[in-house]
C-alpha cells in the first residue's frame, strides 16, 4: 500500500456524490509496474452500480444543463486551480500506477490542468451560428444542446489527460458523465473524482463506476440512457462498441491506435531528428497512440541515423519513473511485456535486423518489474508485421527510402492514421508533406508526440470514426445542433415557397 500518496486500501465508487463499495464487492489489486507492489484495491462494479449511475446522471442533468453555462465553466476553473495545487502528488500517483517517468507524468498533469482552464473559457463562447434567413421578418439561428448523459471510457495509458479531453468538454457543455476508467489505473480516476467533489460540481453530474470493460463497459453501452459513448483504446475493442451502439442508434466517438512515422529526409538536422525519435518513440516505454514505431530515412542518412540512435539509446536509462534520473519506465503489466516480446520474434523471422535491445529487462531492480529494453530494427520493409501493426512498447523500425513520395506512401499503407512527422528544411518539402500524409495529427521537425489541447487530436482511417478529442472539435462530440427559426412577420411564412 501507499500510505503516504493515498489513504484508503479500497477505492469506492463515485455515485450520485456519493462514495460507495461496488454492489458485488469484489475488487482486483492494483499494482505498481515498476516493482509489482500493489498499490490499492479496485472495485468490479457490476450493471447494478452502472443502472444507479446512469440514472443518477439523467436526474441531474436536467438541472446541470439549466445552470448558465459561465457558472458551470467557474467550477470546471475551480477543478482546473484544484489540480494545480495537488500537481506533484497527482503526478507521483500517475507515476506509480502507469510506470511513466515523474517528467511524463507532471506533463500529462498539466495537460488536464491546461484543459480545465481551456474548457472553463469555453463556458462563454460554446458559440453558435446566426445566419440570415431567406423570408423577411425572421430571424434564424444554431445553438449547441447537450445530450444529455454521456458515457467515457478511458485507457490506462493517459489515465488522466484522456480524462479530462473527454469529461471537461462534457460537462461545460451541460451534460451529466458516467465515466469508467481502466483497470489498471483507477487511482488517478478516484483523484479526479475528489478534485470534482470538492470543486463544487453537483452530485450525480460525474459518476465514477470501476470495473473491467467487458461488465461495466458494456452495461453502459447497454443503457438507454446513456446517448454518447466516447472511447479512446484497442482498435478491437473500439470496432466491437461501435458495432454495439450503432444497433442502438447511439453516438460512438472512437480515438484508438496509430503506427506512427517520423521521416527523416536527407537535408534533415540529424541531431534534431535523433532527439525526436528517441522522445515520440521511448517516452512512456512506447505505450502512446501517437508513439512513434517507424522511420522512413533517405537512404544517404541511413547509416548515420542508424549510429546515432544507437549511441543514444544505449544511455537511456531504464526503471523506476520515480526516480528523476530516469528516462524510460516499465511497461504496464506481463501481457504488455508479451506482446512486444512476440514482434521481436515476428521482425527476426520477417529478416528485419536487430540494432538495439529487443529483450526483457532481468537484471538488478529491472527483475522486480515489467522492463523492455529500448528496441531498435533496421532494414525493415513497409510490408513487415512490425512495421503495419500496433506493438504499443519501445520498439521502432527503420525504413530506408528514396524519396519523400515513396516515403509518404509508405506513411500512408497503413491501418491507422494517427500522427506522423517529417524532419527536413526544405520548405516545399514540409507543404507537400502536411498536404500528402494521411493523419489527423502532423509534425514538422518535432517527433510524433506533444499534442496541445486547445487543437483536434485524433486520427484518419482505423484510428478513429471522424471524431477528434480536445479543441474545440471536442464539444461536437457532446453537444447537438439545433437550429432555431423566430419569425416575427405576424402571419405564416412557408420557407422556399413564400420567397419573393
Ligand atoms: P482496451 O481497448 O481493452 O481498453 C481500453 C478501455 O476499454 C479500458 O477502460 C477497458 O476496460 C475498456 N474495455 C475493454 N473491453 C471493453 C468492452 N468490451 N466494452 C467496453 N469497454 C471495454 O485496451 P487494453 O488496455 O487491453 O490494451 C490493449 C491494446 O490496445 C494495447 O496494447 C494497445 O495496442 C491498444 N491501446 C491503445 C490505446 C490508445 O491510446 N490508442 C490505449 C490503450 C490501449 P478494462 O481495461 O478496465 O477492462
């Protein structure tokens, strides 16, 4: 246990503002990837807990979507001020159930801390249109409604951030959240949830139920009452609720994974481009949607980016991400150690050849946690399985090419289309590439991570639906449009047919 960080042995739920024991009262450990302690236990909720919540949610909803939309926004500041002052405790309890490193997880703090303050702004604007209308004397116009309840499920990579993307825009918009975080990392919900209580929110406009995907996830699908589902996580389990809620008639936001590129072209600052890739590609041990897992290099670099990386890599230092010295953190549990053990075997058998790493940590402390060395493979085709599937760990693949179209086309064979960047100082060369490259999310000179809040974050064909997080493209996904016509001619004006 945490004593120090966290007081209660057993997380509750967070309904109708109120705390509660799940009704099955079952619960799973909670453990730290750095050293598998366990940190806390989390509930299994059930249908039950998820029926209260969501009715909980309706009820309060009705008065929360009357409240004027500045006074919903001061408490969303209130949350955003809140969260600034716990930042470096939020931040060592990210650390402790995520493994990221203690630099990551302050930044992915203030990342919901920026939100706050970017939604709370939103409370006066949430504008609408006003537009002439083609008849005299009447006066048309578009608002924004809310939905009513909405239902948020996040992943255990970005436990709070993603959070925040998802629930701000939510509630300054006036709907009411049932929300159900991963298992893995329910800490930063359970933390979220008190900074929300004690911010004024009125009870029952968020409601935290814990459990795994598969009971809560779905029983939330299952209520009628809830009419957005909005999902960030696995593309498989992303296709499985879209399919279940468009049975339902029910709006489905997805963000899932990427298989990210950065291209290195042969005029490229190759000191700029090896710090990007080691940061997009190594930062949270690989484990983001914008992670980047490839590198298309002009082949006149080829060698030199090859002996750069791996000078660089073999200083990354790897384990504990509490200790600031640290740059690469474990990987979130032995299922995710697999996984990236079995694509090594995957790019051996497929002929790519192995620079750096591509093993389990053993040694030392490393042996008490989940570590994957920082992977590095090169000669690597764009047909290979590592270089078209998601691996979700430190693994990158290098891809020699010749040109920057042959690179843009390797960028774009694939599933998803999440996030990519080009390192080059050839003006025409970065216009043609944000125009060609088929992404939601584009970097010229910078790796393919660093999303700023206030822009659309998500992505093109299996990475998403069309819907993006964060920005104002965020208030899409929770609001509906309703246009309103005011005639005042005093008589009947019949729109198309009475236009003079
Ligand atoms: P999942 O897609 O399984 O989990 C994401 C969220 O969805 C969790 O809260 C999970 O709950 C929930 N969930 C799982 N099954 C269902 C369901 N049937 N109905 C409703 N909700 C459900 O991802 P994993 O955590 O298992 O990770 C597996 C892989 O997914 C990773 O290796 C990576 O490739 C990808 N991924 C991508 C992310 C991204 O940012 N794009 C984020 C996370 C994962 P619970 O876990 O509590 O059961």
């Amino acid at each position: 246990m945490t004593p120090k960080l966290i007081k209660e042995e057993k997380l509750r739920n967070f309904i109708n503002g109120k705390w509660a024991a799940p009704s099955s009262e079952k619960y799973a450990d909670v453990v730290n990837p750095a050293n598998l302690a366990t940190l806390v236990q989390v509930p299994l909720s059930s249908m039950q807990d998820v029926e209260k919540a969501t009715s909980a949610a309706k009820k309060a909803q009705k008065d929360w979507a009357l409240v004027p939309a500045p006074q919903r926004a001061e408490i969303l500041f209130r949350v955003g001020v809140l969260m600034k002052e716990k930042k470096e405790t939020l931040s060592q309890l990210l650390t402790m159930e995520n493994g990221k490193v203690i630099e990551e997880a302050r930044g992915e703090v203030q990342e919901g801390i920026d939100m706050a303050f970017y939604m709370a702004g939103e409370g006066r604007r949430l504008f609408g249109q006003t537009t002439p209308s083609e008849l005299k004397d009447k006066f048309a116009m578009s608002v924004r409604a809310p939905v009513g309840v909405v239902g948020i499920i996040t992943p255990w990579n970005f436990p709070i951030a993603i959070a925040t993307w998802k629930s701000f825009p939510a509630i300054v918009a006036g709907n009411a959240v049932v929300w159900k975080p991963a298992t893995e990392t329910p800490i930063m919900a359970f933390e979220l949830a008190k900074i929300f209580e004690e911010a004024g929110l009125p009870e029952g406009v968020i409601n935290v139920v814990f459990g795994s995907g598969s009971t809560v996830g779905e029983a939330m699908i299952e209520q009628d009452d809830i009419r957005v589902i909005s999902f960030t996580g696995s593309n498989e389990v992303g296709r499985t609720i879209a399919g279940k809620c468009g049975q339902r008639l029910k709006k489905v936001s997805l963000e899932m994974g990427g298989k990210n590129a950065v291209i290195v072209m042969d005029d490229a600052d190759l000191t700029l481009a090896v710090e990007g890739i080691l940061w997009s590609a190594y930062g949270t041990s690989g484990q983001r949607c914008t992670a980047c897992s490839r590198v298309m290099v002009h082949e006149s670099v080829k060698e030199q980016l090859e002996d750069r990386l791996q000078n660089e890599i073999a200083k990354l230092t790897i384990g504990n991400g509490l200790d600031e010295s640290i740059k690469v953190g474990p990987i979130i549990n032995k299922n995710g150690l697999e996984k990236i053990k079995s694509y090594i075997q995957v790019g051996k058998e497929e002929g790519a050849k192995l620079l750096s790493g591509g093993h389990v940590l053993k040694d030392g402390n490393h042996a008490k946690g989940n570590y994957f060395a920082p992977t590095l493979f090169t000669d690597v085709t764009p047909d290979m399985r590592i270089a078209q599937e998601e691996i979700f760990g430190p693994v990158v693949s290098l891809i020699p090419v010749k040109s920057l179209e042959e690179a843009i086309e390797i960028n774009n064979s694939v599933e998803y289309g999440l996030s990519s960047s080009i390192f080059t100082r050839d003006v025409n060369q970065v216009f043609a590439a944000q125009r060609d490259l088929d992404t939601g999310i584009v970097y010229v000179n910078a790796g393919t991570t660093g999303a700023e809040i206030h822009l659309p974050f998500g992505g093109t064909k299996g990475t998403g639906n069309g819907h993006r997080d964060s920005g104002v493209a965020a208030l899409d996904v929770f609001t509906e449009w309703k246009a309103v016509y005011v005639d005042f001619s005093g008589k009947l004006q019949r729109a198309q047919i009475d236009v003079e």
